[in-house]
C-alpha cells in the first residue's frame, strides 16, 4: 500500500514485441557474436566482456542479450558495444 500523498513508482515503458524483435535484429545486424561490449551491472557498476549469443526477445517482454562470465541474460538497453575508437 502507498501512503497517501506518496509518489508511486514509475514504471518501466512497455515495448511492443514487434519493437522488440526490431532492437534485437538491428543489434545482430551491427554486431557479431563475440562482439566486445561494456554491461552496465545491477549495482551501477560498468564490466567489459563479450557477447555469446544474439540478442533475443526474452518471453515476448525484454531483449536480451547474454555474456561471457555473467550467469543468465542482461537487458539489450544495459549493453553498449565497444569499437576500437571507444576502446
């Protein structure tokens, strides 16, 4: 229960599956599996890795992508790929 006067959550903005699907392929036509990246960590923290798989849509709801050293997936939008001028 939310205290009267209280501000709720905002929540997140919901993506079409259709979108979805569109982030992940412009994602897999960019870059290629292996592709060294920079996730930003649930705790703020940025940790360099690669990808090992395409991004996908995750259950109809998120697009994921999943990476070198980290159990399970990550959010498409918590991954930025490095390029040699960034790197």
């Amino acid at each position: 229960m939310i205290a009267r006067g209280a501000r709720r959550p905002q929540r997140p903005i919901q993506l079409s599956p259709a979108l979805l699907q569109q982030q992940c392929d412009d994602f897999n036509a960019r870059f290629p599996v292996g592709q060294k990246v920079t996730v930003r960590r649930d705790d703020g923290e940025g940790l360099i890795t690669n990808t090992r798989s395409r991004a996908d849509v995750l259950s109809g709801h998120s697009a994921v992508i999943w990476l070198d050293g980290i159990s399970g997936c990550y959010l498409l939008d918590r991954v930025t790929p490095l390029t040699e001028n960034a790197a």
